[in-house]
C-alpha cells in the first residue's frame, strides 16, 4: 500500500533527475517508487527529498532518503540517556523507549545510576548505555533480537 502520492513523487522525481543530471527509465522509477512508499509518507518524502538534493553529491539511494528524515539512532540513545539522567536527579522514572529501557537495564538498571558519582562514573556509565542501545538497535535492525551481556537488571 503506497503512502506517497503518485504526484507528489513524479514532481520530486524530476526535480531529483534535473537536479542531478540523470535521466533513469521507467524500472527505475517503479523500482524507487515502490521502496519508498513502502518506508515514507508523502511528508517524510518531501522533506527527505528537499534534503538529498541540497545535501547529495550523487543521486540519492533508498537509504539516504529514509536516513534524511530519521533519527540517528545514536542522537535517540544520547537524548535517552539525557533523560535518564534529569529523571534520576529528580527521583523520578524515566520516560523512554524500550530500547531505552533494555540498555539501561544491561548497565545495572536505574539503580546504578541513582548511585554513580556524575564526574567519575557517569561518563562511563553513558558510554556503556549509547555501546548497548547501538547494539540493540543493530541487532533489531538485522532481525535478531540478541540477548546482551550483562543480564537483565529491573529499570526501576
């Protein structure tokens, strides 16, 4: 089921061939088409469009159309842990996603951090956090669901 318009892509589509001096065919365009409709709206699209051509040296792929409207997954785990950490100060739980919650528990839970010194052990608690919320998002990229080292600590 598309979620671009057949307009607001063929519009996009010449801007993109104009833009970098390419004429593709028809397969091309089915085949570019297809993928991104599958992975955008007609939102994400033309902002990721509005991107690649003013960003890109070369004709974008499939990917660097999804990467211009996506969050790196490292800047989610740095803004997580950010909240993990205001949460902690303040006593309260922190409100993140589940792959927040899981590489959180990997690194001994919210309970380490309560208790971590914030200039000598903090910092290396973050690293430990982004290093297990990468993994995960890695992980679950590739369709395995893989058991980190560690064990499973309770978040709270």
């Amino acid at each position: 089921m598309a979620r671009i318009s057949l307009v607001l892509f063929s519009a996009r589509w010449a801007n993109l061939c104009s833009r970098f001096g390419i004429s593709p065919d028809d397969d091309v365009f089915r085949l570019y088409y297809e993928e991104l409709s599958s992975l955008l709206s007609d939102e994400e699209f033309g902002r990721a469009s509005q991107k690649v051509i003013t960003h890109n040296r070369f004709f974008p792929t499939v990917p660097d159309f999804v990467d211009a409207v996506r969050e790196n997954p490292k800047e989610i785990a740095t803004k997580e842990w950010d909240v993990i950490v205001e949460a902690a100060k303040n006593g309260k739980r922190p409100s993140i996603s589940e792959m927040g919650r899981k590489a959180l528990a990997n690194i001994g839970g919210r309970i380490v951090i309560d208790q971590a010194d914030p200039i000598h052990e903090l910092p290396h608690l973050r690293r430990q956090y982004l290093d297990a919320f990468l993994t995960l998002h890695n992980s679950e990229q590739k369709g395995n669901h893989l058991q980190l080292p560690g064990g499973n600590h309770e978040t709270n």
